[in-house]
C-alpha cells in the first residue's frame, strides 16, 4: 500500500473511468473501486476488487435506489479495513458526506438523476462528478483512518 495518495487524481480518475463509452466503460461503483485501487494499491487483486463493484451501476443493479458510486466507496472501505466495527462508522462517515456533497442532499440515484435522459451527456457529466466525489471522499476517509497522507 501506499504511504500518500493525490485525492484529486483519485477523483479523476473516476470521473474518466466512468465517462469512457462502449466496452472501456466502468460502472459508477466500478470506477470508485477502481480509482481507489490504483490509488492505494492494497495487496488484493484489483479484479477482483473492481468486479465488486459490477452489479452497482443505475443504482444497485438498475433498481435506481443506492447511487453506485457511494457503495463502491462503502465496499471498497470494506475492502480496505476488513473489519465490520471498523469499517461501519468509515462508511456512516462517508454516507454523510457523499449526501452533503450532492446538490439535492440524497443518495438515491432515481432522485439524483431524475429528469435526465439516462444516454444523455447532462447525465454522463453529472455521475462522472458523483463518481469523484464518492471516490474523494471515501479516499480522505482511509486517508485519515491508515494514516495515509492526502496530497492535494
């Protein structure tokens, strides 16, 4: 793992992971898992890692509930501390921010895409910025809980 980790590239990072169209496209959990991976680089297998964000995309298997990119942060904290006492308050933690950081103050993905063409670039850019932001903050989180410096 690493000693310090650049809180803006993680975000972008999965801004661009999500962004990419066709085959390269990552989910919004996917690209928050991945992003944080390569940031980090902890020693389990990024597939393996990024395959559990797989079914998060339109909101937890297209359900429209959970937005992605906040569970692929939460099972990523997981991942990370791999400790249910530990990583429970991380991941209260995060909840609340990544909510604070949504303009509509939600973490529903129907509610924080609603009016938006789902094929739209109003859509794309909008969870390309939820995708950073999931991925920042669960990244200032671990920062702070591993004793990992935040550049940036």
């Amino acid at each position: 793992m690493r000693d310090s980790v650049s809180i803006e590239a993680i975000g972008a990072e999965a801004a661009e992971l999500n962004g990419r169209l066709g085959e390269a496209h990552f989910n919004c959990g996917e690209s928050v898992i991945a992003a944080l991976w390569d940031a980090f680089e902890p020693d389990f297998p990024r597939e393996l890692a990024v395959a559990a964000g797989a079914g998060m995309g339109r909101g937890i298997g297209g359900s429209g509930c959970v937005c992605g990119a906040l569970a692929g942060g939460v099972a990523f904290i997981g991942m990370m501390t791999g400790d249910k006492a530990r990583a429970k308050p991380l991941a209260a933690a995060l909840h609340d921010a990544f909510r604070a950081g949504t303009e509509k103050n939600v973490t529903c993905c129907r509610v924080l895409t609603r009016g938006m063409e789902w094929d739209g670039a109003e859509r794309r850019a909008h969870c390309q910025r939820l995708c950073a932001l999931g991925a920042t903050e669960a990244a200032r989180i671990l920062c702070d809980e591993l004793g990992v410096a935040a550049r940036d």
